[in-house]
C-alpha cells in the first residue's frame, strides 16, 4: 500500500497519545493487567490500516480489549483520529511489525488474531513475507491461546487459495471457509479496502484457524525484518509494496 505523507503527522501522533502504545515491548506479558484488567478477552488486528474495521469492532466490543499493529505511521493516525472520534477506551494501536510480535506478546496472551487484506506478495521470491506464511503462522503460535483464532479475510483468490495450505502446516484447524463471504448480503464489520473491493464486484474470501496442540511444537524460526524500535520511527514511512496479482 502506498500512503501519501499526512501533514502534521507528529503533532496529530502526540494528540493521539491517550491510544498509542509508546514502549509495546515493556507491556509483554501484562497488556490487560496495564490497559484494561476487566477485559474478557484480547483481540490482536496485524497491519490495521486506516482502522475501519478496528474502530468499528471495537466498539461492537466494548468488553474486549483491542490492539491494533500498523507499521506505517501515516495510516496508523487515519485509524487512531477514528477511534478518538468515537470515544473508545477499548482500543490501542503500536506502530510496530508483525515480524516481532513474539517481542510485544507473551505466550498465550492473545485470543483472536485477525489479518484483514494483507499484502499479496506476488511471486514465489516474496512469499516469505507474506503474512499468512507458515512461518509467520508459527510466529503466531507462539502468542495465541490454545483453541485461539485466526480471522482472514482477503480479495486475493491466489493468496487465499496458497494461504489454505499453511494453517495445517503451522497447527491451525481450519473452519468458515468461504469464497464469497458477502454472496448473501454483508457479513460482519467491513474494513476499509473490503468494502472498496466489495463495491468493484470482487467477491471477499474468509477463513478461521484455530490453534490446536502440535507435538512436537513446530520450529519457530525468527523472521528476518527490522530489529526493536518503533517501524516507523513516527515520522511517516512510506510501505514497500506487495499489492498486486499473486501468483503462486
Ligand atoms: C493492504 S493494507 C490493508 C489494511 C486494512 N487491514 C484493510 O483491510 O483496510 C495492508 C496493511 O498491512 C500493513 N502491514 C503490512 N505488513 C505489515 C507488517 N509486517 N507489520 C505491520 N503492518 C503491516 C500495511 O502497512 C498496510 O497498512
């Protein structure tokens, strides 16, 4: 995704300060205890965007607490002025990378997982980054629940399709596949590239892994990316890309 560089951004960054995480690292382990101890449950969204979907179910959710990860600064503000808006206390958002999710979270800390519109990666040469690779599934592992959830939805029927076959590999059950999610009417909070693509006629894939007990464990292998610090620097990082056909 390329995002034009927002104006302003540091001083909207420091209005924003009440929802965004400045250390994500130092709250390894006790996220709910520090934000929001009666929290029943929490739900991680991995690469957030402008937020629709984050703003939304959060406040479908008020019960839930939500951490939203974005590592480009100038779609992370769109989301984070959106939940501002509303009001939410239930939502915080890091501007961080998936690659060191196993850094922001302890085992066992997250409950649902959701990855909404990642980018395609076309080409066997980038498949590693793609972020429904089996080793970013076993990345995953690592922080979810037993019987914890992953929700993917995505417009790509390459990606998905390719995509069906890591969650076996990383000890993920599959359930709710469908490959038009929307055939019968909108199903479900849309996120903002959903609906731009639901809009065009594409027809919305959507599925759920639930982790289930592996023995052995499969090898978590660290992910090559950047090293620990905020991704963007909060300067407003432009995305490398990964849009386009998948070809697998
Ligand atoms: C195609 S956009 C989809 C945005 C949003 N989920 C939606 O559906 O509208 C993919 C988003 O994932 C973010 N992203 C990609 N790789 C990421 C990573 N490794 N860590 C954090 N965010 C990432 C991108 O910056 C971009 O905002």
């Amino acid at each position: 995704m390329r995002m034009r560089k927002k104006k302003n951004l540091i001083p909207r960054m420091e209005r924003c300060a009440p929802c965004r995480v400045q250390d994500g690292f130092a709250l390894r382990g006790r996220w709910r205890e520090a934000l929001m101890p009666s929290a029943r449950e929490l739900r991680l969204e991995i690469g957030c965007g402008k937020g629709r979907f984050s703003a939304e179910t959060a406040e479908q959710n008020p019960d839930v607490l939500y951490i939203a990860l974005e590592r480009v600064p100038d779609a992370m503000i769109v989301a984070m002025e959106r939940c501002q808006a509303k009001g939410l206390t239930n939502i915080f958002f890091i501007d961080g990378d998936a690659a060191l999710l196993r850094d922001y979270f302890a085992p066992d800390e997250v409950d649902l997982l959701y990855i909404n519109f990642c980018d395609p990666w076309p080409g066997m040469k980038h498949a590693r980054r793609r972020l429904t690779h089996e080793q970013f599934l076993i990345l995953y592992r690592g922080i979810l629940r037993e019987g914890g959830q992953i929700h993917f939805k995505s417009d790509n029927h390459d990606l998905f399709e390719w995509s069906l076959f890591q969650f076996p590999k990383a000890g993920f059950v599959l359930s709710d596949v469908t490959r038009d999610l929307h055939g019968e009417g909108v199903r479900g909070v849309m996120t903002d590239y959903e609906e731009k693509f639901h809009l065009l006629g594409a027809p919305i894939n959507r599925c759920v892994g639930a982790k289930e007990p592996m023995d052995p464990e499969p090898e978590f292998h660290p992910i090559a990316g950047p090293t620990r610090g905020p991704a963007g620097g909060g300067t407003g990082q432009e995305d490398d890309g990964g849009g386009g056909e998948t070809k697998t």
